[in-house]
C-alpha cells in the first residue's frame, strides 16, 4: 500500500480536523491492533518480586507505552492464548 500517513497531532482540535477529510487513501498497514479491555477486573493478585525482574517489566512497558501493570496482564494473557 502506497497511502499517506496519518500525521502526529498536539491537539485534539488537529485530530478533529483530520477526520473530517476524506481518509480512503490512508495506508492502513502503519495501524496496530488495539485491544480493549471491555471486561471488569473483579479479581486481585499480590505478588513478590526481585527487584530487577520488576524494573526490567517496567521498562518493557514503557518500551510499549502502557502501564507496567496492562503489560504483565497482557503477557498472562498471550500465555493462557498460547501465543
């Protein structure tokens, strides 16, 4: 796909705007599946960690740009997938 690129925005009002315009020729391939997290977290977990093992986790996600904690229920979800 040759489309164009959808452009960084700094405000909303930017990203408002964008929308408004015919957007058929995007190049859909720089898009990355989102997963929401439609159900309740009703359940809790308490765990020890090493040090290093958490600081290693929180860098990881950063790396991503979630939270540490959204990174370690995904890893225990792609686990349980088999992925």
């Amino acid at each position: 796909m040759g489309g164009r690129k959808v452009p960084e925005f700094k405000t909303d009002d930017e990203a408002e705007a964008f929308l408004e315009q015919d957007l058929s020729d995007l190049d859909f391939s720089q898009f990355k599946p989102s997963p929401f997290e439609f159900k309740p977290k009703a359940a809790q977990l308490n765990m020890r960690l090493p040090s290093s093992l958490l600081e290693a986790l929180k860098g990881k996600a950063q790396e991503k740009g979630i939270p540490y904690t959204r990174y370690i229920r995904q890893l225990l979800e792609q686990d349980i997938a088999g992925r």
